[in-house]
C-alpha cells in the first residue's frame, strides 16, 4: 500500500510541475506589438526592407491592432481571441522576417 501512494503521490507531483510546461505563457500583447514594431523600424534604418514593404507591414500590423481593440471593447480578451491575435502576430512575423531577408533592399551594401 505504501508503494501505491508513493507512486500516486509521485505521479502527482510530476503532473503539477510539468504542467505549467506544457502550457506556455503567453508574450504580452503590448511587448509582442512593440517588438514587430521595433523590427518593422529596423528594418527600414537598415536597408532591409524597402517602404513599400515596409507601408504593407505596417498596414497589417494596424489592422491587428484594431482587431484587437475590438476584442478589448467586448469583456476584455477571451482564450479563442487571444489565440486568434497570437495566430496573426506570428504570420506578421514571418512576413517581417521574410521581407527583411528577400535581398530587395534600398541600396544599401551588406557585407
């Protein structure tokens, strides 16, 4: 019998610490918003994006802003539209970090 809670009492233990794991927390929307920026920025002062490139990203990154506004207007966000707004932060992201790296760039010498 003692084996048995040993192993329940384990068993639990391990649940509750790998738990936390499992669910990663989530990058604070304002934090997430201000890094894509700061890398949007970067970019132009860089030579890496051009301002067309640059205008579009821009232009998407308002637009999840303003749906998140809506979201906030609503009983603040809810865990569907969390994941909704995570979803749309990293296609930006990848569009930023391909742009960033398609070599059209404003003439700019790399080396």
């Amino acid at each position: 019998m003692k084996k048995f809670a040993l192993a329940i009492l384990a068993a639990s233990a391990l649940a509750a610490t790998a738990a936390p794991a499992l669910a990663a927390p989530w990058q604070n929307i304002n934090q997430r918003q201000a890094q894509l920026d700061r890398r949007i920025d970067q970019g132009v002062r860089n030579g890496a994006l051009t301002r067309r490139e640059a205008g579009n990203l821009r232009n998407e990154f308002r637009g999840i802003a303003r749906l998140e506004a809506r979201y906030r207007a609503t009983a603040g966000l809810q865990t569907w539209e969390r994941r909704d707004l995570d979803r749309r932060f990293d296609v930006l992201s990848a569009k930023i970090r391909w742009e960033r790296h398609d070599r059209q760039d404003r003439g700019h010498r790399r080396y």
